[in-house]
C-alpha cells in the first residue's frame, strides 16, 4: 500500500476513533494500537498487521456504545399492537403486559427501593408455525425497540456466537455483537431462535448452554467478552427473549433463568379468523392486489385451512394463502380480469403443489 493511501487510512481510524464514544481504556488501548501502525507507515513497508488492526477498530466503533432507544411502556398501546397484529393467545399477551407494568413499577418506585432482581428471560415454547417470532417481534414493536432474531439451528461452532480472535484469519466479532451493530443501539429486543436445536454434540451443547446461560444471567451478562472485541460489554439494558419447540436439552442452570411461555395451537376457527383479517390483506399488499381484486367465498374458507388435514400453526395456511394470491395476479395480468373469485368450483386449481 502507498505510503500516502496509508496515512489517508490512518487519519480516517482516528477519525473514527474520535468521534466514538469507547470506554476509556478501551480508547487508551486502540490509540495505542493506532501509535504502532504510525510508526510502521514511516518505513515504508506494508504489514498485514494493519489490516488486522483497521477491521477491528472499524468493528469497535460501530457498536453502539452509548445509543439507546427509549421505552414505551404504555400499557394500552402495548395491547393495541399486540391486538392488531396476532388474534387470540390472551394468556400470552397478558404475561407480556404483566412484564410490562412491572418495569412501569421499577421506574415509578426507582427511587424508593435500593435495587431489583432483573426479570426472568421470556422463551416462548410451542410447535413450528404458531408464531414465536412474529409474537417476538410484535412486542419489540410495542415497547419501540429495535429487533433482531438470531437462529441458533444455525450455528454451527461457539465461536459464532462469542466471536473469534482478531488474531486469527477471517475473524469477525460473534452474533449477539452484530446484533448490536446491525441495530445501532444498545438496547433492542434480541429473540433466541431455536434454542433447543443449538447442536446434537454433546460437548458443543455444553459450551453452547454455558454461553447463553452468560448472555441471559443478569449476574453476568453486565460484563460479556466477545473473543474479537476482548473487552467486557453490558449486556443488561438488551431485553432477550429465547423461543424453542420444545425444553428437554435445556440445562437446569439455563432453565431457572428462563420463564417458560406455552405457545398455543390454533383451532380451525381461529386459524379462518386468522387468515381472513389478519394474513390475507398483508399478503395481498405484498402481492399488489387490490381489495376488491379478489374475493374469497366464506364456504371455502374450512377447505383453505385443511388442504391436507390438521396443522396446529399458520405457516402452512400462509403459504396457501400467499399461492392464492400468486396465481390471482397472474389472472388479473393475462385474462384481464377485475375481479378474481375464489369459490367451492375452483379453489383447487389455487392451491400451491404440495
């Protein structure tokens, strides 16, 4: 590299470094970081060793160290958008607002009571389809955080969770990192997918368990060491909620940090009441499809929703529906129809190939 496109990088890590708000020793850390690569651009030599140090301060100074969004924690909105975008589950959303008046409580009676135990973390268990993540991200919506969703099915190393080494080649910080990054705040609502299928090893189950039971205890969790951003990070002000089909691989250490939430199966007719008011005029949307575009006939409904037999979730009925609304447009395209109808004659021929 020139020595004139290295002093250019120089003064935008600095830069950067300067206008972010990192802890103090932290700060002394990477200014020191920066003083060496100085003193190697004055002999004119490239060392990869600047490449290892300008990724990790570009990490460090996009994680949001003292950005946050600010809570609302009004009740009735909480409901309205609880309400709006998931039909039944009533002992569901009454565990949330729950959890919601009492941190209501906590800043009404802050300066009356020396100190609080930290909530249990929320983890949400039921069969796949009966919305986990979108219950998740409707109470991210609630209380106007920033939400994000890690799969942990996906992970296959403990290192994507707690990051890799700066040292080692290809290293990037771990997941709950990122989180933070791709969010810009220190706050959002961050849903553990999949807890229950972090791996089948045994032995990355262990570190896996022990890691997240790091990330979700209160008593730890104020001071989380990524292995890329080697310094501790306050996880406190995350609010967490896990999800899971089912609990049985849980650690016993892991599970009394948790409060256990049972998702529910729908009943057909929730499932019809679903699909008509909540799912088909979102997919519709999405779909570029006017309401008066398509109709449905009510006797078809039943016929929709059990295509093949019983399903507890939705997500096969929005797949459905979703086809439903694929092949309508392409009517509406190529016969130039106005209206399409859905009735007990041809609903077959809208169904997706299952």
């Amino acid at each position: 590299m020139p020595k004139n496109s290295l002093l250019a990088e120089l003064k935008s890590l600095n830069q950067k470094v300067d206008a972010c708000a990192l802890p103090k020793d932290l700060k002394e850390r990477v200014l020191q970081m920066l003083d060496r690569l100085n003193r190697i651009s004055q002999t004119n030599t490239y060392s990869s060793e600047f490449d290892v140090i300008e990724n990790y301060i570009n990490w460090i100074t996009e994680i949001p160290w003292d950005r946050k969004t600010k809570d609302n924690l009004d009740l009735k909105n909480a409901k309205g958008v609880l309400d709006k975008n998931h039909y039944g589950l009533e002992q569901v959303k009454e565990r949330v607002l729950e959890y919601l008046a009492v941190e209501n409580l906590k800043i009404i009676n802050k300066d009356k009571v020396a100190s609080y135990e930290k909530a249990p973390v929320l983890c949400l268990v039921g069969l796949q389809g009966l919305g986990k993540t979108t219950l998740a991200s409707s109470i991210a919506e609630a209380l106007g955080r920033k939400f994000v969703r890690i799969s942990l099915g996906a992970l296959g190393s403990i290192l994507e969770l707690r990051g890799k080494s700066k040292s080692l080649p290809a290293a990037e910080p771990g997941q709950i990192i990122k989180a933070l990054v791709r969010t810009k705040v220190g706050n959002p609502l961050i849903l553990l997918d999949e807890m229950d299928k972090v791996s089948g090893e045994q032995g990355l189950r262990s570190d896996m368990m022990a890691a997240l039971l790091e990330i979700l205890d209160p008593e730890q969790n104020t001071s989380f060491v990524d292995h890329y951003v080697d310094y501790p990070i306050d996880l406190s002000n995350v609010l967490f909620i896990s999800s899971a089909n089912n609990i049985g691989t849980f650690s016993a250490a892991l599970m009394d940090r948790l409060e256990i939430i049972r998702m529910p199966s729908y009943s057909d007719k929730e499932k019809e009441i679903i699909a008509r008011d909540y799912l088909l005029s979102k997919i519709m949307r999405t779909s570029g499809i006017l309401p008066e575009q398509l109709k449905i006939k009510e006797e078809v409904w039943p016929k929709l929703i059990r295509p093949l037999g019983y399903d507890s979730g939705i997500r096969s009925l929005q797949r459905i529906l979703e086809s439903v609304c694929r092949k309508s447009a392409k009517i509406i395209i190529e016969q130039g129809e106005r209206v399409v109808v859905v009735d007990e004659t041809n609903f077959k021929s809208f169904l997706p190939i299952l």
